[in-house]
C-alpha cells in the first residue's frame, strides 16, 4: 500500500519526518501535577489522532511517548471508515505499508485468522489507499518502534452498532491479552462548524440545566458566547467523552455504555467512535477474565479557537491504556 497521503498531509521527505516525529516526541514534557511518566510499563494501547500533522502531530505524540516497546511484535492499528460504507470490520489485502521512513509488513498469519473467523470483509486496494485514518499512524508506530522487526494488522472499523463493537471487541480480545500485542486505535474528537454539519452548544459550563443548542447561521447569537465562548463549550462536550472514557473509577463496560448514550444525546463528531467502542469491547471482555484494565488521558487540544458560528475546529486527544 502506497503512502498516498505523504507530500498532503505529512512530508514526504523522509529525513524530515523523522526529525519532525522526534522533536514531537521529545516535546512531551509533562509537569509534575499532571503524573504521566512515559513510557508506561505494560501499556496495551493507545487512542490518538489521525488529521494532518501539522494540526495532531504534536497531540499524537503525547499517546506514542507512552508506549513501552519491549517485547512488541504485533500492533494492531483500528481505525474508521471515512469514505465507504461499512457494517462491519475489513482487512486489508496488502504485504506492506509504505512509509517515507521504513515500510511495515503486515502480519499475513494472524490477518488470516481473522479473516477465518468469517467475520472481516477485504477492503479494496483504493479503499485502503483512500483512507487516511491509518495510514497517520503508519510513520509514528514505524518511528517509534524504530530498529525493531514489528509486524502490523491494520482493522477498518465501519458505522456498526453496540452490540457489534463488542463482539468485534471479544474477536480481538485474546490477541491484546498477548504481551507481544500492541493496539492503535485512531480517532480525531469534535468536529465543530457549519462545515461538519455539527453547531451543538452549551449556554453554560456542564453540569448544568439548560439544554445544549444548535446554533445556525442565520438563528440569533446566544448572549452566552462572551461569557461562555464555543471553544469552551466544545471542550466541555469533549471532556464529557473523556470523563466518561476514563478508567477507573468505572469498569470498560461501564464506560461502553455511557459512551453510546453520550453520543445518542449530544450526537458529538467523534469520527473514532467506533474503533473506540471496539476497544471498550476488547477490555471488557478482559475484565471478564479478571483483569482491570485503565485508561487514562494525557492531552487535548484543538486545531483552532471558536469564536462564532462561522469558524470550525477539530478537537484531538490522547489517552494510554
């Protein structure tokens, strides 16, 4: 598979790159309150972001610092489907992935498996180079796991529901129980503006009783917006998510279902919903077995500030599991 979104999304200078990955990482300098020590011993997987570098590659770099890459030789990569429609998980037909850094090779015996299950569909050859939420983490997973003879098993995650999120969850449970098995989960958080078809606002701070709104361009302006600016509202309703995806004080299954319910009520632009819901699937089939998985968030930002109903930002976050 080419690495159809370098020279557009990413350099595709390799020298450069590979600079820009390690200042990203070497960026990350947490303060003494916010108690992150990368690497994290036993960190099974991370979440992160997946727009163009410049916007997320310094957020993403904050869920790769934290992997501990001793003993690693599989990482699964799950991410959604942003341009075919799709009930279900799909695997992809390729050896390699491209890099401008080193190529991946991906491992054939256990995408052979999975697709034994009679539970994966293919994915096209155009379908896997058009899709870019994977592909932004092929250069960070090659530059950190740098030196090392690692394999890759990229999931297209498609629009499934709940129930389907967790069966594909328990599917992939048995392989991130392995110590070898490492799992990148992509996705980006709100996508707010006019353009993204997403204006949801809160008057207030939450908790609060007034209802969010949807703000329109041709609607009156709330007389909130001074006090209360969109920008902090989208990080209200993002910081819901990551509350709620925080774990503990709640279990994975716990956290799956509040999860939906968040998302059927504030309808958030969270374009890794369900690669995340997968995840939450995997560890709660894991709690299952008596483990006690964590999930904890290291950084959030977003591409640009919002003022009013004419701007547009994307939200980015990190978390380690």
């Amino acid at each position: 598979r080419r690495a159809t979104h370098a020279g557009s999304w990413y350099t595709d200078d390799g020298n450069e790159l590979d600079q820009e990955l390690s200042e990203w990482l070497e960026a990350v300098r947490p303060a003494e309150d916010e108690h992150f020590s990368p690497p994290i011993k036993g960190c099974k997987a991370i979440i992160a972001p997946h727009a163009g570098y410049s916007y997320s590659g310094p957020t993403a770099a904050w869920a790769y610092k934290s992997i501990d890459v001793t003993g690693i030789k599989r990482v699964f990569i799950l991410g959604p489907s942003h341009h075919v429609y799709l009930d279900g998980c799909a695997l992809s037909k390729c050896k390699e992935y491209e890099t401008p850094i080193g190529n991946l090779p991906l491992d054939l015996s256990t995408i052979q498996e999975l697709r034994a299950t009679g539970h994966f569909s293919d994915m096209s050859l155009d379908t896997d180079e058009d899709e870019h939420s994977i592909e932004m983490h092929i250069p960070y997973v090659r530059k950190v796991f740098e030196g090392m003879d690692i394999t890759i098993v990229p999931i297209l995650v498609g629009a499934i529901n709940k129930d389907k999120e967790a069966s594909y969850g328990s599917l992939l449970a048995p392989y991130l129980a392995r110590d070898d098995t490492f799992c990148v989960v992509s996705s980006d958080f709100c996508h707010w503006g006019t353009r993204f078809s997403y204006t949801f606002y809160y008057p207030e701070p939450p908790p609060t009783e007034r209802p969010g709104v949807r703000l329109s361009r041709n609607g009156p302006s709330p007389d909130t917006l001074s006090t209360h600016p969109i920008h902090a509202s989208i990080s209200a309703l993002d910081h819901e998510a990551i509350s709620l995806l925080t774990i503990p004080p709640g279990t994975a299954g716990e956290a799956h279902t509040a999860f939906a319910a968040y998302l059927a009520k504030t309808k958030n632009t969270i374009c890794g919903r369900h690669p995340i819901g997968v995840l939450l699937g995997s560890l709660t089939a894991l709690e299952k077995e008596g483990r006690q998985p964590t999930i904890k968030w290291v950084r959030y930002a977003q591409s640009s500030k919002c003022y009013n109903i004419h701007d547009s930002s994307v939200s980015y976050a990190s978390a380690y599991v």
